[in-house]
C-alpha cells in the first residue's frame, strides 16, 4: 500500500522561510516525504507517522516570523513510488490562492552580518535571508522564485547559490539572496549622472555630504528618498524651497531607541511605539513633538506631531550609522509628479533637487511609499498603507464566503483599489490622487501587475458614484472591455462598510449609525456631501442629519484657500462679512468678487463639507494662511491650537458657550453658531477647542437620537476629519454607552473606501 497523506497549507506561506522551516521539522520528527511551494499555497506530502500530530501542531507552533497560516486542510494521498526522504521540491504552477509577502525590514541578524567586519556581507547595501528584504516591490508574477523577480538578472555566485540550496541555512530560497561578487550594487553620482563613486567609497561620501549640509537623493527598496540632515535649518529650509513644499511636514528617521521619551501620563505609549517602529513594516509613526528628539522646527512647523521611522532596509542603516544623526526621509518626487523609480526618471525629476544620487542596478517592479500610523493608546492606527502592509490579504468575516469576485476602484483622492474574491480582499498600494497623468499611470500599471500576479478576474466592477472621478470613468471603460457588470456605489456609504467590514459585522447584525466626515463626497441625491449621519447597512444607507449645505465659492479653489469658505459661512448666516476681520487675510476688492459670486451661484456648489467647516473656522480665528499648500493644513494648525488650550479652561467654555451649536431637525445649526462666534471674547486656543467640543457634541446628540429612535447600538466614526485625534476622542467619550467603531487597519480616510466599494457591489449582486 502507497497511502500517504497531503496537507495543504493556505496564508502567507511563499518568500519567508516556510519551505526549509517544514524541511526541518520534518527531520526532527523522522517524517518522510517532500514539500513544494504552487500558486495555491504549500503543498506537504508524507508517509503516515505516529509524529505527524506533533509535526502538524509545531506548523502552527513555530510559524516563521514573517509567514501566518490561515488553514491547513488535510486528505489522503496516493504515493507513486515510497518516499526514502523528506525533500524540497520545485514549485508548480496553477491559479493563484496564496498571499504575497510586503516587504520586510531588515532582521537583526542581517544588521549583524552587515556591520561585522568579517562577514562577507560586510557593508553590502542588499543584505537578506528568507526573514527579510524586498518582496513585493520586485516580483513580477507568481510563484514568487528568483526567475519571476527584478533579480533574475544577478545569477548566484557559488557560495550564494549553496546557501540558497541548503535546507538548515537562513537564506535557503531567500530569493533576493546576493552578495558583493553577483549581487547589485550602489555607485554615486552627481545631478548629471557622472559617476563619483562606488561601493563603499559611495556611501561615504554621501554620509560626508550629508553631514555637510547637502541634499541628497536615495534610491530604495519602493522608490526613491530625498535626505538631509533633519537639525540643520538651512538645509530643510533648501529642500522645502526646492521641493516647493513650504509647510507640509516631512518624516525623519532616527538611530535609536533612546531617541524616544517616555511619556508619564501615558507609560504604554513608548513600548506600543516602539513595537511598531521594529514590526516588519517599519512604517513611519506619529509622535507628540516633546517625545521625539530635537530637531529643526521646520521639519514640522506648527504641529504638535512628528513623523519617525527607524531604518527599514540595508542602506537606511549604512546612511543612519555612517552619519549618527536624524536625517529627513521625505519622498523623491518633484512638485507635481510621482516618485521617480528609475534611475533615469530621478536624474530627470530630481536634479535641480538633490546636489547627488545614491544609485543602484536593482529594478524596482512596484511603487511602494512608507506607510504612516499614529499611536492611539495601545494600537497603531493606519493613515497610509503601502510599504510593510501591501499587498497582505485582509481576511473577512465567514459572512462573506461567496462569490461574487470584486475589483474595486476607489475613489481620485487618496487613491487604492481593491481585489476581493470569497472572503479576503487585497488592498492595492497607496498611488495619490488620480488628476496627476502620471499617479493615473500608475494605476494602470500596478491593476495590470495585480490581476496577472493573482489571476484576477472580476465578475464585476465598483465604482464612486461621483459622475466626474476619473476612477468612476475608468470603471466604466475596464467594465465596457471586460463585458461585465458596473456597480455605483456611494462614496459615504462606502466609508461605513469598510469599517464595519474591518470589524467583522456581518449583515445580519443589522444596521448601524454612521457619522463620516471628510471634505466632499457624492451624495445619494445626486448633491456634495461631506458631514452626515447615516443609518447604514452593507446594502443601502439612509441620510439622516448631519452639516446643512453651505456653498463653496469657487468650487475646489475653496479646498485651498480656507477664507472662502469663512465668507460663504458668515454669507449663508446673513453676516456683514466686513465686521468679520476677513480683509485682514485677503484684499477687500477680492472679498466683494467671490461675494457677488455666492449670492448669484456662480461657479459656488453648495456642499454639507465638515472639511470645508475646519477651514472656515481656522480662517476667523487667524491660524489658516490665505492659501494652503497641503490638504488639511487649516484644519491641522486648528487642532494645534485646540491642544494649546489649558485643560482647567474647559469647564468655563463648556457652562458658559457650550449651548451655541444646537440641534434643529438633526442638524446643526451652523447659522446660530456663527452668529454667537464673532461675539465671544476668547483666546484663538480657548476657541480653537471650544469648536471642536461644540461639534463632537453636536453630532454625538444627532447620532445617539437616531439611534434610540431606530434601536440601533452600534456608530461608525469615520471619514478623514477623523484623523483629527482630539475631536474623534471628544465623539467617542460622548457615545460611551454605545459600541463604537473607527478603522485601525485601514485609513480612516479615503485610502480605505475600495473596500466598502467593493462589499457593497457583493452585495448589490
């Protein structure tokens, strides 16, 4: 009798070690037989054995760091010829059923080898084993093997190719697996291209001109990086000016540990940090100011938050301990485009940016920027997902275990797609807003890469309703060649069922209540929405109250200059706009045009856009400047500036202003707030944090009537107004007796509507 037995293991299985870690659990346990990698997953093969229970509990036991299990289904297998060993085989082919692996952080025993002077990796900037390195930003379709990578043009030296084919070695199928002898390399150039150095002379000469003061241009592992020493204000204040990016904070990256405070009043902030400083991902943290170490105040000027990252790949670390100081790790991108990839589109974007380039010959295959989270009590909460994080398969509820299969488009804003096919979906990685030609370029490309990687074939398409996104056109042009189904879906809608979707709340939990608050989004009654409560489920929503409407004059120019949308409130509550101070910002004859203009509708759609609300309030109390250079800006000095208030005000504003937001028909009453607002004699801080309590206590009152009214126990909090911590934190403390929800692994912003898209379509069909 040839009766064997076959386990098929699902999850993130291909690319970190699972192979050689089967390999040698096999051999502790005597087992026979064989274990191959195929676009379904691992496929292990074995004699039966009295050890094979054990053997199935250490899979489960010991996962590889970087690998995770989702099933491991067992059957009977027929042997053609009895095994005599236990072997790993090659990879087959098939339709694909496994994960992807994002790429990893560099392992602490890499950093070792990288920095001992005897090792034969010693200083090579592409150091790797099967618990670290690039994935996903060099494949080029499945199974993920050396030939199908961006490393297929560097053939093993003898000694890498023994340690690739070694079972018990570290780096046994590490496909990026190289050296210094055939591995790629680094050269320096200047803004010409003409090279100036390479290898090790390379990096020290751009560790020595970064500590004199210079710019200088990084490729990496998903694009490339703009560098500079992060406490030298002239430099910082040079790249902004180069960059044309005069406000917008950049991330820094740091040396250390130690480099972090603690914070007293909160003693799990700092290991929650930290923790996630050292995950795989290494994406860039939101820190309070105070906690992280001193550096230029033009790195984030006017904010209360700084974004660190520690070194997340090989050269990071060379440039980090070469120079010893906290350097800017800003995207290499010149105003108005995408970051460059190539060497050729950085020397072409980047010269009149960066004095020099700090090159390599490794391709890279897909986009990747740092991914940004913000420490929340003991989580970290998503604000970008894309390196570390991409493309992960999220797994969803059993609820959504049927077909059928979803690509989902997202919306132009912030833009990711999504594949969902049974019950996990793949989030694309964060491209940015598609009225960039070359950000639409991307997009098609990274679609292109997805669906070949995953086989991806969709039964239909979801879409913004928004009838002029360019993502909803798109939609309708990829539905038209495929011949299949285009679903509509609305954008607030779409904000609730990702997060209920993140959360496991299947259907049949009912409906929830939803507050989503952003800057604009297409409305069910074909209006621009962006402050509503909604009664929600995966099917339908119903508008229920939230923001009145107030015009926007000059359509998305109030997006960037916040005192249009101070004049279009005080004009919709019937306010002499000239007792308002607005002319202190902008000319008087400027005022009297755009006036003229709300009051005839010219070119001023009326929207219910909390966005737009932040901005005009930053704009009475003198904190926005007269144009934006970055989304969110007014609404971020306005938080500054509600977080500088004394906590021993707070019940003063409350007992003696906390009336003058009241709730008419479950809505705001924007016009008596605004009436009372001009009159209060306060501090810009006092009023900055009077606002947003007055808000959050607005809308908890409208969604805790409504659900009372319809009995409902859970509320959504999303859209991103809600990256806004204290107002979200001020909502929360008011629902206390509700269940709440907001989205931790997916943006709170737009980056994770693809999502709900996607479900709702399912859904619809």
């Amino acid at each position: 009798m040839n009766n064997g037995i076959s386990l098929r293991i699902k999850g993130k299985v291909q690319g970190v070690g699972f192979r050689p870690f089967v390999w040698q659990l096999a051999h502790r346990f005597h087992l026979l037989g064989q274990v191959s990698n195929d676009s379904l997953g691992v496929l292990i093969h074995l004699l039966p054995s009295e050890h094979e229970r054990q053997f199935i509990n250490a899979l489960k036991d010991e996962c590889p760091p970087l690998a995770r299990i989702d099933t491991i289904e067992q059957s009977y297998y027929q042997w053609e010829q009895l095994p005599i060993d236990f072997i790993i085989v090659k990879s087959g082919g098939g339709d694909m059923d496994t994960q992807i692996v994002p790429d990893a952080t560099t392992c602490q025993a890499c950093i070792d080898e990288l920095f001992d002077p005897t090792n034969r990796r010693y200083h090579y900037p592409f150091i790797n084993c099967t618990h670290c390195g690039p994935r996903f930003t060099i494949i080029k379709k499945m199974p993920y093997d050396r030939p199908f990578t961006s490393m297929s043009s560097f053939p093993f030296c003898p000694q890498c190719q023994h340690e690739y084919e070694d079972p018990a070695n570290r780096r046994f199928h590490a496909q990026p697996n190289a050296c210094p002898e055939c591995g790629p390399h680094i050269w320096l150039t200047n803004n010409q291209g003409e090279r100036l150095a390479t290898k090790d002379q390379a990096l020290t000469q751009a560790c020595e001109a970064l500590l004199a003061g210079e710019v200088i241009a990084v490729k990496g592992v998903g694009g490339f990086h703009l560098v500079c020493d992060a406490s030298n204000k002239d430099t910082v204040a040079l790249l902004r000016k180069r960059k044309h990016r005069p406000t917008k904070p950049f991330a820094i990256m740091i040396n250390s540990d130690e480099q972090i405070s603690e914070n007293k009043q909160d003693p799990d902030f700092r290991t929650t940090a930290l923790n996630v400083l050292h995950s795989s991902a290494a994406p860039i943290v939101l820190i309070p100011k105070k906690f992280a170490p001193h550096v230029s105040e033009l790195i984030a000027p006017s904010l209360t938050e700084l974004g660190i990252m520690l070194p997340s790949n090989p050269l990071q670390h060379l440039l980090s301990r070469g120079t010893q100081i906290p350097l800017v790790m800003t995207s290499g991108n010149a105003s108005g485009h995408t970051p460059a990839l190539t060497n050729e589109e950085a020397l072409s974007q980047l010269g009149n940016l960066a004095s020099l380039f700090l090159m390599h010959d490794r391709d890279i295959i897909q986009r990747a920027d740092d991914s940004l989270v913000r420490i929340e009590g003991k989580h970290s909460v998503m604000i970008r997902r894309s390196r570390g994080y991409v493309p992960d398969a999220i797994s969803l509820s059993k609820d959504f275990k049927t077909k059928p299969t979803i690509l989902a488009l997202g919306g132009d804003l912030k833009n990711v797609f999504c594949l969902l096919k049974q019950h996990e979906v793949v989030m694309g990685p964060h491209l940015g807003d598609l009225d960039d030609i070359s950000v639409q370029a991307q997009l098609l490309k990274s679609l292109t890469l997805f669906r070949q990687i995953y086989r991806f074939r969709p039964d239909a398409i979801a879409i913004d309703a928004h009838p002029s996104y360019i993502s909803h056109q798109l939609g309708k042009t990829l539905a038209k060649e495929q011949n299949i189904p285009i679903i509509t879906t609305y954008h607030h809608h779409a904000h609730i069922v990702a997060c209920l979707a993140e959360h496991g709340h299947t259907h049949e939990q009912g409906p929830v209540i939803g507050i989503v608050l952003d800057g604009l989004g297409y409305g069910q009654d074909g209006e621009l929405w962006g402050g509503e409560c909604l009664l929600a489920d995966y099917k339908k929503s119903i508008r229920i109250g939230g923001l009145p409407a107030v015009a926007m004059p000059g359509g998305n120019l109030a997006s960037r200059q916040p005192w249009r949308n101070w004049l279009a409130q005080l004009d919709a509550a019937t306010m002499d706009w000239r007792d308002s101070g607005i002319t202190k910002i902008v000319s008087e004859h400027d005022v009297q045009i755009v006036n003229k203009a709300i009051e005839r509708g010219l070119n001023s759609p009326k929207a219910s856009s909390c966005g737009r609300l932040f901005d005009a309030v930053s704009a009475s109390l003198g904190l926005a400047p007269k144009e934006v250079s970055w989304e969110g800006e007014a609404a971020c000095y306005l938080q500054t500036a509600a977080l500088q208030c004394h906590v021993k005000k707070y019940d003063e504003l409350i007992k003696q202003y906390g009336h003058i937001m009241p709730v008419n028909n479950n809505h705001l009453d924007l016009v008596f707030f605004w009436s009372q607002w001009h009159k209060l004699i306060l501090s810009p801080t006092e009023k900055a944090w009077l606002f947003h309590y007055l808000l959050a206590q607005g809308l908890s009152r409208i969604a805790l009537q409504t659900a009372e009214k319809y009995q409902v126990n859970t509320i959504v909090l999303t859209g991103g107004v809600f990256n806004n911590t204290l107002l979200k934190q001020l909502v929360i403390k008011n629902l206390a007796n509700k269940r709440v929800l907001t989205p931790i692994i997916l943006p709170i912003g737009d980056g994770g509507i693809a999502l709900g898209q996607a479900l709702i379509a399912k859904y619809s069909l």
